[in-house]
C-alpha cells in the first residue's frame, strides 16, 4: 500500500487506488481491528534508526502540530484544532523525526496521536499532573526517540531540537534526564542564579563579549525583506531558577545559553532576527557554538516534512475517512511517503554529487534516464553513466512539471511527487520485464 501510495501519492484513498479489488483491499485494511497505527509506527521507527547507525549523532526536530479534517456537522469522532470559536475539526499530534548531521532527513521516529475533548482555549487549573496533560505526548515522543536508538542504532547519540513549546520545566526536565544533547528555543526571559542573587537570561548575555558573528541570507517574505543579514552570537553557562506551578517547588538547572541575534542590518519597521537557545551541548569553542545554531536550524526539516504531509504532496488532510482510528492508521502509511520524498529532495540539496544509487534503486535509476530521453530537449544530452542525486532528483522533478521559471528555486516536494509517480511506474515495468532469478 505504502509503495502504491508513493506512485500516487494523493490524501484520499479513491485517489491513490484506482482499481475497485485494490481501493476495497485498502478499505478493508484502514478498518480492520487486527492491524494497529502503532505497528506500523514502529516498523518506520525501526527503519528511521537503522539509518541513524551510519552516524554519530542525529538531529531529532521534535514538533507539535493537527490534521485538520472534514467534518462539517461533527459527526465523527474528532476533536477541536485551532481556535475554538472557528469550529475546526481534527486529530492532535507530536511527532519526531531524524535528520543527519548534514541536514538531510532519515525518516520518522515517532508520531503521538489524541483528540482534544475539552474546548481550546480554557486554560486548565496549574494543580494539573504533567501526565494528564498534553506535554505528557511530547515526552512520550522523547522517550520513543530513546528506546529505538537504544535498540537499532546504539552508538547514535541523539540532538533533540524543539521550538518555543520545548520551553517548559517538565520538557527541559526531561530532556535533562537522559544522555541525549537537546536545543530548546527559549520562550520567556527566564530567571537564572548568579553570585550576585537573581537576574534574567537575557540581561547575563547582554554582559557578555561576543563569541563569533555570521551573515544570513535572508528570503522575501511575508513582513520580512530580502537581505543579507549581520548575526552576532553570544553565549555563556546559566543556572535557571525553575518552577513547578502545581506544587510551588524550585530546583536549578544549569545549562548552556546561546544567543544569536541580527545587528545593524534590520529594515526600519521589522522586528530583527533572533534565536535564544537552551542547550547542554558543549560551548567551549566559536565552533562549538556555530555548531549549536546549525543544529537548531535543522529543526525546520520538520515543518517541510508536515508541510509535505499535511497539505503538499501526501495531502492527508484531504481525507474522507470517517473514524479517528481509521485516520491515523491511513495518515501513519503516508507519513512514510513524505519521509522519502522530502529525503530526495534534501539529498539532491544537500549532498548533490553523491551517486543517485544513495537513495533509488537501480530500476528506479534506469526508469529515470529512460523518461528522460523520451521527454528531453533537443540540445540535452543524457549520459549512460551513473547520475547525481542532483541530476536525478531534477529529472524526476521535471517529469513532474517543475521548470524553474516560477521560483527559481530548486525543486519542491510537490513536483518531486509527482515525477515520482511516472518513475515507480516504469521501474516496475522494468523489473517485470528482468527474467527470474534462478533459486538455488
């Protein structure tokens, strides 16, 4: 299903089979009792570590985010996403994925699924126990990360990166109680403990001495202007004052903090860039601290990947399906999709001359040069020999219908998908037409 999925990829199970015997199969396994979400989570799980074993930490970007799905006269069994008084519907999750030290992904580790009963918005009492709150997923999602690279992948230490929602005492807590390095976004001008009494977090690194700077190309975006922007880093060791709201206890936690913020190149009327990060990776050196920056800026691979998911190529969000169970089971089968079109289209970014043969298979390959020649242009040539990923990755794209002209920029999961689909169709022609391997 996962392999017809990828060579149609489409969020409604009408529009990836086709065929009535392969759209009933599919129905009959979404609905099926005898075949759970979490087996096929830890099936991808176990994949997503084995590949982290080539490497001797990995990013995990760790995220929180919902499926928002159809269901106007809320009939089925979903829960409240978003605001409240907009009346959407859908399914809560916080997931993880693998990244590697070069910045390409390697799969999904862990996906928490639950469907918020109460109303968005209520604030909950702070008498609260962490486990009957949703933070509980997230360190359940932590702790899935823990065992799998426990169990496949011994010698990966893993980096988990999280945005602001990381900022919290339970998920630093956490974090802090394991081998594991971790970068946390900072939410708040925390307290921290100095020889001199209480101060705050920003106020310590405002006295501190630069540690290195860097120039960022900045994108046109929505309130941002194209630039190139200056970012000056400071860093220092801090002890932080936390405190558990339920039970009024205090404890310290010391950790290192690094902040990198844009200096004299900000428009007149924006806000200038900036990262405040808690981390307990080393800080030693300005490679040491550049290398924490970096690692946080993988933690974006996870908002490509749920954008490929959610409403891009995959576009889970599209489905009909009537029942939580039946959802997440179907969206579980397509997170996989995503993982490996996002994985080309980062390998194609990331490490351009490595040979195709990284990530598709030798039919693939072939099916790529053959499509190729059939739809080149006249003053193209295409080679015998063994492509780039790069290369292979462009060609799948313009099969797709990427061009270039509209962006600029290099192909996106939405075309890569859909060269894609013409590729795994031809590779399985390919293939069919090899003759046997005789058994020995």
């Amino acid at each position: 299903m996962a392999a017809t999925a990828l060579s149609r990829p489409g969020g409604r199970v009408s529009d990836v089979f086709i065929d009535d015997a392969e759209r009933q199969g599919a129905y009959d396994f979404l609905e099926s009792d005898a075949v759970h979400a979490d087996a096929l989570m830890a099936a991808m799980g176990e994949a997503c570590a084995r590949r982290c074993a080539d490497h001797r930490y990995v990013f995990v970007p760790v995220d929180g985010s919902s499926l928002r799905l159809t269901d106007r006269y809320w009939a089925k069994d979903f829960g409240a996403v978003g605001p409240f008084q907009a009346g959407a519907r859908g399914i809560k999750f916080v997931d993880a994925i693998a990244v590697s030290p070069v910045g390409v992904p390697l799969g999904c580790f862990s996906i928490r699924w639950w469907t918020r009963r109460a109303p968005v918005g209520q604030r909950r009492p702070c008498n609260v126990l962490v486990s009957e709150k949703e933070t509980q997923h997230w360190l359940d999602a932590i702790d899935d990360v823990r065992s799998r690279l426990q169990s496949d992948a011994g010698e990966t230490r893993a980096w988990f990166q999280l945005d602001r929602e990381g900022d919290a005492w339970s998920k630093l807590n956490h974090l802090s109680s394991g081998h594991d390095l971790f970068t946390v976004r900072a939410a708040w001008n925390r307290r921290v403990c100095t020889a001199h009494g209480r101060s705050y977090l920003r106020e310590v690194l405002r006295r501190r001495a630069p540690c290195g700077s860097y120039l960022l190309e900045v994108p046109d975006g929505r309130h941002r202007t194209e630039r190139l922007a200056c970012m000056e880093t400071r860093a220092a060791t801090v002890t932080l004052d936390l405190r558990d709201k339920r039970t009024d206890k205090r404890w310290a936690l010391t950790l290192n903090a690094v902040w990198t913020r844009e200096v004299g190149t900000t428009p007149r009327g924006e806000n200038r860039l900036e990262w405040l990060l808690l981390t307990n990776a080393s800080i030693h050196t300005p490679a040491d601290v550049d290398l924490v920056v970096r690692g946080y800026a993988q933690r974006w691979r996870i908002e490509d990947f749920h954008k490929a998911w959610k409403s891009g190529v995959c576009d889970v969000e599209s489905t009909q399906l009537r029942t939580s169970a039946h959802v997440i089971k179907w969206a579980t089968l397509l997170a996989a999709v995503a993982s490996r079109v996002e994985r080309l289209k980062h390998l194609a970014r990331e490490t351009p001359d490595a040979p195709a043969s990284v990530e598709l298979s030798t039919a693939e390959i072939e099916a790529t040069l053959l499509l190729k020649r059939q739809h080149k242009k006249r003053t193209e040539t295409v080679p015998d020999s063994m492509p780039t990923i790069a290369q292979a990755t462009l060609w799948i794209a313009q099969l797709g219908g990427y061009t270039g002209k509209s962006s600029g920029g290099p192909p996106g999961s939405i075309t890569i998908g859909r060269g894609l689909r013409d590729v795994l169709v031809a590779a399985k022609v390919i293939e069919g037409l090899r003759p046997p391997k005789k058994k020995r």
